[in-house]
C-alpha cells in the first residue's frame, strides 16, 4: 500500500486501484496516522487534531469509530494483510508503513539530496534529482483534507519545501546556463508571488544574459511599484545593486543568492 499526500489524499493498493475514503473527518484520521507512521497514536492526539480544544461529550466513540471504518476498508480491501496494518495497541493505534510508501517521505529525502549535490557542484545531477522530485506533486499539500493543528503545519512545511525545491532546481539550472529555458517558469512564478525579491533577480539574471536587458530593468520597475504598493518597501540593497549592474552593463558575473 502506498500513500500520496502531495496533491490530493489518496491510498494506492498493490493492485494500482486508488481509494480515498469517502467522509473528510476519516480521510483526516488516516492522513493523521500516515503522518505519524510506525509510531504510536493516542486517542487524545486523534480528538485533538479533529476537534482542537472544544470536543464534543461524543469525541472518543466517534474518534473510535472512525478508525474502526478504516480497519474495516483495508480488511475488505487487503484481506488479512489488512488487519496488521492499523493496530490497536494499549496506549493507541499503529499505522504499520514502510517509510518509502508515503510520496512526501520519499520526495523530502530529494530535496535533501539535492541540496547536498547543489553544494558539491554538481548541478547536472541536483536539477535531475530536484526535477524527480518536484514532479511527484500533484496539487496543494492533503488538498482534499480537512487540516487540524498538526496536519496543517505539515501541509504548510510540504509547501515550503516545495517552493525551496523549485528554487534549488532553478540555482541549477542557471549554474548550467539554461537562461532562455527558465525564463517563462521563472516569469510565471513571479505572477503567482509577485513581491519576491530572489525569483525577479533570477528572471532580471536570466533575461540579461539572453540579450534582454530592457526586458529585465522591467522587471525591477515591477518588482519596486509592487513592493511600495502592496508592504510599502523599497527593494533590498543586493537587487539595487543588480539594478544598477544592469544599468550600466556591467560586465561581472550577475548573481543574487
């Protein structure tokens, strides 16, 4: 059994067939259980997550019955195998599961390493690695899971590790001088986030070394009215030093970190 939480919560069999189940509140247990894996989960943590500091008088029946659903799912779905997955212990449940059978372990153990190739100069193989692991999102983060207290704090850190796994790729790809390649990505990008400093330098960067140095000054023009329009800031020095590199065709390297 393998399961996704990069994208929409879903539980893949042996037999390629795909499930989710049906109610939020247990698909929210399991993401719960798939969080804490191989490790014991109290009933308390469970009420906690659903229902934070205001449960109802009913919250440890209806927190067991959720779980006891799921172990009827994979007992209908697995067979025998099934009963050994969730177990009931003294102190709570386990959710047996081999660490690799869970997409968001699998692609953070990526960008680790990929981050460490980066630092090696290795960019050819980190951008292959970071490529590999960026491709495994499907959508945003347990998008179709109600979010408690813990489950949020993970989406929100998958995210974020999302977003710095595009940025290592992106130092890669520069460093291997694919400008003109990472220029509409890295445009789109500062559409969705448009008061990010260090995804307009890289567009300036790699307009410019591609001839586009009217296109890039652009860039900063927007980057300044957005920063004073929307948080009322000026540019950090680093980008006004960019800038003005740009100004008067400077001909050192363009680099902002």
């Amino acid at each position: 059994m393998k399961i996704s939480m990069l994208g929409a919560f879903q539980v893949e069999l042996d037999d390629n067939s795909v499930f989710t189940p049906d109610p939020p509140k247990e698909r929210m247990v399991l993401a719960f259980f798939a969080l804490h894996s191989n490790r014991i989960v109290g009933i308390d943590n469970i009420i906690s997550e659903i229902w934070g500091d205001d449960p109802p008088r009913t919250s440890v029946a209806t927190a067991r019955t959720y779980v006891y659903h799921l172990r009827k799912i994979f007992a209908e779905r697995l067979g025998p195998a099934g009963d050994k997955l969730l177990m009931t212990k003294t102190n709570g449940y386990l959710l047996r599961l081999p660490e690799e059978m869970i997409d968001a372990n699998i692609f953070c153990k990526l960008v680790a390493k990929g981050r460490i190739l980066l630092g090696d100069e290795r960019p050819e193989e980190a951008a292959i690695t970071l490529n590999e692991a960026l491709r495994m999102w499907r959508g945003p983060a347990l998008g179709n899971v109600p979010l408690g207290q813990t489950l949020g704090a993970y989406a929100t850190f998958l995210e974020e590790e999302r977003r710095r796994a595009q940025e290592l790729r992106i130092m890669a790809d520069m460093q291997l001088g694919r400008h003109r390649e990472l220029i509409s990505e890295i445009r789109s990008l500062v559409v969705e986030d448009p008061v990010n400093e260090w995804l307009s330098a890289q567009l300036m960067i790699a307009l410019s070394r591609c001839g586009r140095r009217g296109e890039a000054l652009g860039v900063y023009a927007d980057l300044r009215r957005q920063l004073a329009t929307q948080l009322g800031l000026d540019p950090t020095r680093d980008l006004q030093q960019l800038h003005h590199q740009l100004l008067v065709a400077d001909q050192q390297p363009l680099i902002f970190t």
